[in-house]
C-alpha cells in the first residue's frame, strides 16, 4: 500500500514539476532573448549617449519577458 502511495506521491510531483516546466520555458526563453536584445540596444545607444530611452527600452523589455 504504502508503495501506490509513494508512487502516486511521486507521479503527481513530477507532473507539477513538468507543468511548472512548462510554464517557465517561455518565460525564460523571453528573458533571455530580452537581455540579449537589452545588451545590443545598449551598446547602440550609449555609444549615441542616449540613456534615458535605453532605460525605458531595458525595463520594458525585461518586464515582457518576466511576464511572458
């Protein structure tokens, strides 16, 4: 008995874990394509001493990916 438990136990984390996989894989995948496009716009604006738009572009951009 104790076995079907641990079993169970056992299926129902791993589909929380595959579920909760899920759910962060876009979210990661945005954030890290959004630092990287952060990175660029960076390196493009500063060099033009635009900070105030990198700025805005940066926290826009990160909060797109943290949401999705």
């Amino acid at each position: 008995m104790s076995v079907v438990v641990l079993s169970l136990a056992g299926a129902v984390r791993w589909d929380h874990l595959r579920i909760a996989g899920a759910l962060a894989l876009p979210t990661w995948l945005g954030f890290a394509v959004s630092s990287r496009f952060i990175r660029y716009l960076d390196e493009r604006l500063l060099r033009r001493g635009v900070f105030v738009v990198s700025s805005v572009a940066s926290v826009v951009l990160l909060t797109r990916g943290i949401l999705g």
